[in-house]
C-alpha cells in the first residue's frame, strides 16, 4: 500500500488562525471589560430611575 506524503500547510495555518484569534482575544479585552463595565453602570442607573419613577420620587 502507498502512502500519501502529509500536507503541512494545513497545520501551519491554523496554528496562525489560532495565534490570531487568542491575540485579537487580548487585544479585546480591555475593550470588552471596558464595555461590560459601562453596561452594568447604566443598567444600575436605569433601575434606580425606574425605581424612583415607581416609588413617585422626584427624577
């Protein structure tokens, strides 16, 4: 029985697209954090305006 020889190519580029896709994941990061930070702030100010609209408080 013949062998076939084994391509390469395909192991190297996607151990490329996995270098790629943890640095883009670093790089982002702070962004994201960032982000969620910003979006928890905001959900906790919206609830304490929706509360203060329930309760009949002043905005």
């Amino acid at each position: 029985m013949a062998t076939k020889l084994r391509n390469n190519s395909g192991l190297v580029w996607s151990l490329f697209a996995i270098v790629v896709a943890i640095g883009s994941l670093i790089y982002c990061a702070s962004f994201a954090l960032d982000l969620f930070a910003n979006g928890w702030e905001r959900l906790n100010v919206v609830t304490d305006y929706f509360g203060r609209i329930i309760r009949g408080g002043t905005v």
